[in-house]
C-alpha cells in the first residue's frame, strides 16, 4: 500500500479495491466525468453584468473557481492512489471539458453576434 492509499482509505473507505471489472470501469467514468466537469467550470463563459449585480457576479465566480479546484484535487487523489489508466481518463475527460467549453463560447459568440449587430438589435 502507498502513502496515498492510507490517506485515501481514511477519506473515501474501499476506493481502490475493486470487486468486478463493472466496478473499475464506472471508477474510470467517475474520474472522466469529474475531470470533464472541472475543466468545463475554467472555462466557463462568464457573461456580462450589470453594475448592480456585481457583487452577485463575483460570488458566483469564486464559487465556480472552488467547485473546480474541489474537483481538481480530488481527481488527483484519485490518480495518485490507482493506476496509469485514470490518468489516461482524467487527461481525456480535461480535453473533452476544454472542447465542450471552447464550442459552448463559440456558440454564445455566434448568438450574440446575430442579435446585436452594431449596437442594434434585431427580433
């Protein structure tokens, strides 16, 4: 056992152990998805505020930013106590998240620039 497991065994009891191979895959999917959802919160398109909700704003980024760097870490400890195969699922489930951002943004950039155009708007 590492000096990750113990650590790991406390905080999340029986992680590593798998009984089945179903088991390991869905371990292997836990880690794409919370690897895909923290990539997807950094790169989440912030709009923009009015002025008197500004406050409101910043709180929801920095809750966003906490969410994310929650489920950083504990996908680092889920690499750290497993094998080479979660890291090939978190690098994929961070690729995927950043393609899935990049394309939400591209869209909200096409929408925006199809109803305002030149400060005008057009319904």
């Amino acid at each position: 056992m590492s000096f990750w497991n113990s650590y790991l065994m406390k905080l999340l009891p029986g992680w590593p152990e798998y009984q089945t191979l179903s088991e390991y895959y869905f371990s292997l999917l836990l880690v794409f998805l919370l690897t895909f959802t923290a990539e997807f919160c950094s790169n989440y398109p912030i709009s923009r505020q009015v002025d008197d909700r500004k406050v409101t704003a910043l709180c929801g980024a920095a809750a966003l930013r906490g969410l994310k760097m929650f489920m950083t870490y504990l996908a680092v400890i889920a690499i750290l106590a497993t094998d080479f195969v979660f890291l090939l699922a978190a690098v994929g489930g961070h690729a995927t998240g950043n393609f899935a951002a990049g394309l939400y943004q591209y869209h909200i950039e096409q929408a925006e620039s199809t109803l305002y155009n030149d400060g005008y708007i057009f319904v």
